[in-house]
C-alpha cells in the first residue's frame, strides 16, 4: 500500500431542494458574484431564474456561453478579465463540469497577473484564487469534488488537464432532479465518462482489497443505475446514486493507497477532443476496450480476470486469458448497448491525423510511464483499432 497525504475541503449538499440554501452558502464568500454557465439549459429547467431570485441581493456578472471541452479563449480569458474589472469576490459555476472546470481555470486566473495558461500548463504555481461554488446538473466528470479542470486550446490543438489543491469548490449543491432533463447521449456518455475514470484508477500495480471492492461496486452501480435513468429519466434514485458515483470519481477516494496509472485512456481522449471536439465521454468509450485489448499479456491478465470476475460475474474457473477477453467484450457490449458509438468514423474520425495525434500524446501525456507502457506507435495502433 502506498503512502498518501490526502484532504477534500469541499462541503458537498446532496438532495432535492437544497439550493435553497444558496444564499446563506454564498454570505461569508462576498457580495460580487461571477455566475458562469453553459448554452442555456439552466435557463430551460427554471435554474436560472431560481438563482437569480435567491441571490437577488447579490451583485451578480454573468458569463454564459461556456462549451463543452471548456475553451482557454474566449471563456477563461473573458471570465478573467470580468473578475478583475469588476472585483469579483467569488465564482458560482451552474452546469456541468465543463462550466466548473472552466471556471477552476478563472479562479485561478483571476488572482494572477499573467498570461493563466502559464497556470493550466504548470509553469508557474497559483498562490491564490477565488473561491468557487458550484450547481452541478450533469453527472459524469466529478469536477464538483475534485482539484482538477481539462481545458482547451484549439489554436495549439491542446486539452490540458491540471490540478491544484486551490482549486477545490468550497461548497458543491448537487439536486439529482436537476439531471432528470439530461439527454439520453449525455446520460450514456457521463456514465462512460466516470466509469473511466475508475477504471483508470482500478488497473494499477498495487491496489487493496478495500479499494478494489470500493471501485468494483461504482461501476456495477453506474452500469445498473444508468440503465435506469435512459429506461426513466425521472427515477429519482436511480439519478442520485449515479451522481454519487461520478463525485467520488476523480477526487481520490477510489483509490487512497493504490499505485498510479497515469490515466492512459484519459492522455489519448483528450488529443481525440482537442483535434476534433467530440464529446468526452463518447471517445473514452471508444478508446477504452481498444486499450484493454492492447495492453493485455501475462504481466496484466490477473488485473482483467479480478475485474471481469467481480463487475461482471464470469466465472472464475475459466481460463485466465479467457476471462479478460470476456470481461474486455462485457466493457464493449456495456457501451454498445447504452447507444454509444464505438467506432471513431461514427463521430467524424478518420485515419488522416492518426499518427499527428499519437506523437502530440506521446509527447505530451508521458504514457510511458503507465501502468502499462505506451510507446507513439501503441497509441497509433490503439487509435486505429477504434476506427
């Protein structure tokens, strides 16, 4: 087991009705609020208007337009340069975790004095930031109880993912109802999105009984209660489990103690989304069963025999090699039958920049330090087997 310092400052508000509390959350932050949104979705569920009259007695600025695969310009930028104009005291981010992420990347811009992306690509350290508080409406990237942020910069074909203990949201409200209007892709593509991000954590070198038991059951239940949500999109229960599964997500709850893996899956999406800005989740899932398939040998088989035997319940007397191929078509079938595409031509991918894009995450994402290592030529061949 390996040694960890760990702390999650963030104060999570779970249930029905609770952003009725907002303004007395907001109180001790300041009077200025930067409110940050998306296309307009808040506005279509009643969220907007139910912000605007709890903080009626705030002074409130507003950044709206914020997309998916958050961009560094123009939405960081111009929530930075709103911040300072206007003296912001703290950000309220309402929406998914794009708008959250991007408003991680203000935050921390807001108190600095240069160029932000000097922060996003760690060249330099924040020293402060503007509390965040957040409104989540979208299960999947569990950006509401973690440090990090993915940020895009489509002039440089760039999707930085960052962390930095500043950067926790100081209170995250999360209203299961508010995800019942999800669509049935962001549904499916959030339940792929967080269940990589276990998985991520769950193929490592050293693990525990604990942790892989922790891990097992999220994605059991992501699988079952995601189900449930596209069959009712109304099932109360059904969308608050899901989103618990996707807050303990990334913050490191899963895996305290557990080895790294460096995210492989998560370095070869993220070219995937910054070349042609498909959704997230979508190409995890494409990507994911290619990568299990890729880094199967000996030295990795007894990881996909525990998976395979405890999320999918194959039998365990099979042959070892047997089960992994198994549970790596039960991971592909999963995705299939929740109406993601799994190939990379049914979302506009081809083969013209495959080898572009291998050398940018061999370059960038240091894959060859994963769990199992990943050369320019693996991810090549990984990317040519999700066409």
């Amino acid at each position: 087991m390996q040694n960890f310092d760990y702390q999650t400052p963030t104060r999570l508000i779970f249930g029905k009705d609770v952003v009725e509390k907002l303004p007395e959350v907001m109180k001790p932050f300041g009077k200025k609020i930067l409110l940050t949104y998306g296309g307009g979705s808040i506005k279509k569920i009643g969220l907007y208007d139910k912000v605007k009259d709890l903080l009626k007695d705030f002074e409130i600025y507003e950044l709206s337009g914020i997309q998916p695969n958050p961009k560094y310009d123009p939405s960081v930028l111009d929530g930075v340069k709103m911040c300072k104009e206007h003296d912001v005291d703290v950000i309220l981010s309402v929406g998914g975790g794009s708008v959250l992420d991007c408003s991680k990347a203000i935050a921390a811009g807001a108190k600095y004095d240069g160029d932000p992306w000097d922060l996003i690509t760690e060249k330099v350290k924040a020293q402060s930031a503007l509390p965040i508080v957040d409104i989540i409406t979208l299960a999947a990237t569990g950006s509401e109880y973690d440090c990090g942020g993915v940020i895009s910069r489509t002039d440089t074909n760039d999707k930085i993912g960052y962390m930095d203990p500043l950067l926790f949201p100081a209170v995250s409200f999360l209203d299961p109802t508010y995800t019942f209007t999800v669509s049935k892709k962001q549904t499916a593509a959030g339940c792929a999105d967080a269940m990589n991000h276990i998985m991520e954590q769950y193929f490592c070198e050293d693990s525990t009984l604990l942790n892989d038991g922790f891990m097992e059951a999220a994605l059991k239940s992501l699988m079952v209660n995601a189900r449930k949500c596209l069959d009712n999109p109304e099932d109360y229960n059904a969308r608050a489990e899901m989103m618990l599964d996707c807050t303990y997500g990334c913050n490191g709850i899963y895996s305290l103690g557990n080895s790294g893996s460096s995210w492989p899956c998560h370095g070869m999406e993220h070219a995937l989304s910054a070349y042609y800005d498909i959704t997230h989740g979508i190409g995890l899932a494409i990507i994911t069963p290619r990568w299990m398939r890729h880094i199967l040998n000996e030295k990795t088989v007894g990881r996909f025999v525990k998976y395979g035997v405890n999320v999918f319940g194959i039998d365990a007397n099979k042959d070892p090699m047997a089960i992994a191929n198994e549970a790596i078509d039960a991971t592909y079938k999963f995705f299939e039958s929740i109406d993601i595409p799994m190939h990379l031509r049914d979302v506009g991918i081809d083969e013209s920049r495959i080898d572009e894009m291998a050398k940018h995450v061999a370059d960038n994402e240091g894959l060859e330090e994963a769990w199992a290592p990943l050369t320019q030529e693996d991810i090549a061949a990984i990317f040519r087997a999700s066409l």
